[in-house]
C-alpha cells in the first residue's frame, strides 16, 4: 500500500507500507517512517484478484490517530488512521462512502 501526507513545511512526503486491521471506518499500517498523529493523509491499497475477477482498489483519506513503534514483522513503526472518505474500486465498477 502507498501513502502520503503534508509535510510541516507544505511539501509532500510519500511512504509504503502493509496494512493491517481494514475496515471502513480507518486502518493499520506497518512502515519504515509514519505521518505524525493529526496529520490529514490519502492511501491507496491494492487487493489481490480472486480468481478472474478484476482486483479490488480502495482509495482513502483521512488523519492519523496514533504512532506506536513495533516489534514484529515488517516496517519499525506502525499508524492508524481513521478514514474520512473512501472509494472501494473493482474494475469499472466504484463504491463511494464519506462522512
């Protein structure tokens, strides 16, 4: 999955990591580097396909709730983010959500 945030100085930073924990109303993530807590952030995260059918995309934004550094498997520090708005995309088909 890839991210991306405002930096302190206006200027964009861009980040990958792994998701964990998705649900519509915020996700998990695993990184080497994190937005810091209150920071508005827009990820995209790619599905695998299910057999033929095309693969599921979800487009989010929304603002980091914490920063936590990990101990496990990928990435040295983890974020949650709560999501504002979202678009779940399969194909040419798109499901919009936002509050």
């Amino acid at each position: 999955m890839g991210f991306s945030w405002k930096n302190l100085s206006g200027g964009h930073q861009w980040g990958e990591g792994i998701s964990r924990d998705i649900c519509t109303s915020g996700v998990f993530v695993y990184a080497d580097e994190a937005p810091p807590v209150g920071a508005v952030i827009r990820v995209q995260i790619q599905f695998p396909k299910l057999g033929k059918k095309a693969g599921l995309e979800m487009h989010a934004e929304g603002h980091v709730l914490r920063v936590e550094p990990t101990t496990g498997i990928v990435g040295t520090i983890g974020f949650a983010f709560a999501c504002r708005s979202f678009v779940l995309r399969n194909g040419k088909s798109a499901m919009k959500s936002g509050n």
